[in-house]
C-alpha cells in the first residue's frame, strides 16, 4: 500500500512546511557558518512558552541560569554579549509583561507601594538620568536595557507567581537542580587536573567565566540545600537526594578556590545564631555599622597589620586561606585594592551622577596610580570591573547610585529575617525567607569584593529572591495566606 502523500499533506501541510522551511535555514546556516541560526526549532519552542506558558518559562530560567552560556562582543548584535538561552527569554517576558500592562493589566498596589520596589524604581530611575548624563551613552544605554530586563521580569513579573508555595517551592528546586549540573561537571572536569588550584580558576567553563561567580552563586543557593536536607524526613528519598545535593556543592565550594565566598558563608553563622536567638534585626544591624565604623576608625592599624601577611594564594587550604588577608604580595588582592582606588577617584571626579551606568571597565585605566599597579594590571577595557557591588555604582552613577544598592541590600536582608518571625502560619514559607535572606546576604558580603549583577547569573537568583521576600509580606503576611503543617 503506498503512502498518501496528498491526505498527509491536506491533515498536516503546516508541520510539512515548517519542515521544509527549517531544512533550506540549517542548509543556509551551515553553509555560512551561522551555527545559531540551527537552533530556531528550540527558538520556535521557546516563544510558544513564553507567549503562551509564561510561568513555566520563568521556572524555566530557574534552571538554566547556571547553564546559561555568555557569547560575548557578538557582531550581528552591534558587538554586545548575551547569555543564552536566558536573556532572549528573558526579553520576550519583559516586553510580554510590559504589553500587558500597556493593554490595562494591573500590579498588586500593595506590592508597587512596597518600600523595596520603591527602592527598586528609584534606582531604575537614577539609572536613566545617570545614562543620559553618561560620557559613553551608547554603553551606559546598553547596560540599562540589560538592568531592564533582568529586574522587569525577575522582580515584577514574577511576583504574583511567588503568591503561590507550589511556584516558590518549584523555584527553588529548579536553581538547586541547574546549579547540581554545573556543579558536577566543574568537579569531573576539575579532577582530569587533579584538583589543582591553578585549573580550579576556570575548569566551570562554559557555563561559569571564572571561579569567583561559580563560587558566589554556590554560596548563594547553599542555605536553600541546606533548609531542604533538614526539612526532610528522616531516611526518606528526598533525604538522601539533598544529602547528596549538600555534599555536592560543599567539595564544589571547597574546591572552587573562592576565598570570597568562602568568607560570605562565614558571616552567615553569626547571623544566624542571632536571628535563632531573635535578637531584634536593628541591633544586628546596628553592630554591623559599628563594626564598619571601627575598620575605618583603625585602617591604618588594620592595614599594618595586614601588611605583613606575606601568604600568596595556594592549593594548601592552610594558605590559601590565610591569603585572604594578604594585602602585600598577593597580586588577586592588590588588584582589587587598586580598582577599588580608581573608582574611588572616579567618584571624586563626578561625586553626583558619575561617568555612566557600564563605564568603569573603560574609564578607569587613567586612574590608575603606578603606585596602586600591579603584574595583572591593564589599560585595555578587558579588564573587567570595580570588583564592588558598591563602589562600581559609585563610580559610575554617583553616591545616589552607591546608596541604591546599599539599601536594597539591607532592606532585602531586613525584610526576610522580619518574615522569619511573622510566618509560624506557614512553615515552608517561614524557612524560605531566612534562607533567601542569608543567601542574599551571603551575595551583598561577596559584593564587597566582586559584583555580578550585570550578569544572568546573578541577577536571577538575587532579583527573584527580592522579589519572593516582598511577595511573602504581601501575600502571606498581609493577606494571611496560610499552608498545611510540615
């Protein structure tokens, strides 16, 4: 019996034409070596879900942020970067959402009146002005889009969805699962070069540049594995399955070589054993502005002391960590300190609105001093940033850019230590906030030493949590939602 081409034609001419069409564009894209161009069925798949399925699209991120790849200085996109497949997802869902606020869709008001997303705005604000005012417009506007997108769709978006435990809780499994993965081949690629400390710098290639973001977002989701391995039952599946979880992403941040991270997880025990004892949050908060006061009131002293730490960065875990506090020799630290200089000039030079959202990296060469340099050193904008969540917008948008971050940071921090004690109705919900409060607070420590915020890889995990947090108050503790017992 032969086939009929004409009935299979008539039943299904659409799927026979998409076919057609995707044959001649992977024979077009092979020819021209436009691999990419071989993904548009994946492209196709993924504008249907965002259109269509948005929440699954915005879990979807959950998981493929840690495997997301950056291609950078692309050509056909006026030589900017972007990670894929996250940011094109990314996009879709902010002018998605932005449609359908612009065709009459409405947001909580209890959620725009929120201090944080008050917070929020105003540094999206500043950031335009900022931009306007910029001495490279067309760099600082890039950077604006980028913060557009990652804050439109992970800290507005999302934020009905987290009203729901089951989304919260879907969340936070698929970060786990998609940091597992990285984290797992980081280790077997790690052990072909037997662990050394030199390779530890960039073995998570390609879904991590370097260590320093592997290890940060590690820290970051750790209190998550941690609050779901003791929430467990006692010898059930789910047990042994964040057992194993937890001992993963303990070898990977032992074995990331990331002394910043490793030093954000330590501030994280203090605060805990505070927050169990319910020793009131302005008080945590008021022994750590007298803590900053007192390094500043001593730095001389403290830098003296530093100075003599002649301990440079080693595979001995010994070493490795007292090079921590080696401001001598060691060229990682130096480093930062002269960057840190720079954009403290640069600030110095426009203390209100700065050089521009995205600046720093090409500004700050001339602000070096030949006394502040060091053998990793560069004039060339391929250097990366200020190594600051804080300093980097100083420099480059001003103390009001400075101040934005500092206090979303500490609003955000503050807001899930209160929930803490205002959620008894709602167990799960009530170790989330501290765990995404202490992995928030884990990223702002890191963020004195590093900043990836104008990466996929950060932004998601840190907007979202924000954002879960206000959803929390607003949902959860105004509106009295409450779930069963666990």
């Amino acid at each position: 019996m032969g086939i009929d081409w004409a009935r299979i034609w008539e039943r299904h001419w659409a799927i026979v034409l998409l076919c057609a069409v995707y044959s001649l564009l992977h024979a077009f894209a092979l020819s021209r070596e436009l691999y990419v161009l071989s993904l548009s069925p994946l492209a196709l798949v993924l504008a249907w879900v965002v259109i269509y399925r948005p929440k699954v699209a915005l879990l979807f991120l959950a998981l493929a942020t840690p495997l997301s790849i950056n291609f950078e200085n692309i050509q056909q996109l006026g030589g900017i970067g972007i990670a894929l497949p996250t940011e094109p997802v990314m996009v879709a869902l902010m002018f998605l959402y932005l449609l359908r606020l612009a065709t009459g869709g409405r947001v909580d008001k209890r959620f725009i009146r929120h201090p944080l997303s008050l917070l929020i705005i105003g540094s999206l604000l500043w950031l335009l002005i900022t931009t306007l005012s910029s001495s490279m417009p067309i760099v600082s506007a890039k950077f604006l889009l980028a913060r557009l997108w990652f804050v439109v769709t992970m800290y507005f978006m999302i934020n009905a969805f987290f009203a729901e435990e089951r989304f919260l809780r879907s969340f936070a499994y698929l970060l786990i699962a998609g940091m597992a993965i990285a984290v797992a081949y980081t280790l077997v690629h790690h052990s072909q070069y037997a662990f050394g400390e030199k390779p530890a710098h960039w073995v998570m290639y390609p879904f991590f540049k370097d260590h320093t973001s592997y290890g940060a977002l590690i820290a970051l989701v750790f209190p998550l594995v941690i609050f779901h391995f003791v929430r467990a039952p006692f010898a059930s599946f789910e047990k042994w399955i964040f057992g194993a979880l937890l001992l993963l992403f303990s070898v990977g941040l032992v074995l990331s070589y990331t002394r910043a991270a490793w030093v954000s997880l330590a501030v994280l025990i203090p605060v805990y054993i505070l927050v169990k004892l319910k020793v009131d949050i302005k008080l945590v908060l008021l022994g750590a502005g007298m803590l900053v006061g007192l390094f500043f009131a001593f730095e001389d002293t403290i830098s003296h002391v530093l100075s003599k730490n002649s301990q440079d960065s080693s595979g001995d875990f010994r070493e490795h960590i007292q090079s921590i506090t080696n401001v001598s020799s060691d060229a990682s630290n130096l480093e930062r300190i002269n960057r840190w200089n720079a954009a403290l000039r640069m600030f110095a030079e426009r203390p209100v609105v700065g050089y521009g959202p995205g600046t720093y990296m090409f500004q700050y060469a001339v602000f070096q001093k030949s006394g502040d340099k060091t053998i990793i050193s560069t004039n060339q904008a391929d250097g990366g940033n200020a190594h600051s969540e804080y300093l980097g917008p100083l420099s480059e948008q001003g103390l009001p850019g400075a101040l934005f971050m500092l206090l979303i940071a500490i609003a955000a921090v503050a807001l899930g230590i209160r929930l803490y004690y205002r959620l008894d109705h709602a167990p799960y919900m009530k170790g989330m906030a501290l765990c995404m409060a202490l992995g928030l607070l884990s990223y702002f420590v890191h963020g004195f030493l590093n900043n990836f915020l104008d990466t996929d890889k950060a932004s998601v995990p840190v907007w979202g949590f924000i954002s879960a947090l206000v959803a929390m108050q607003v949902y959860w503790v105004q509106g009295r939602r409450s779930s069963s017992p666990e």
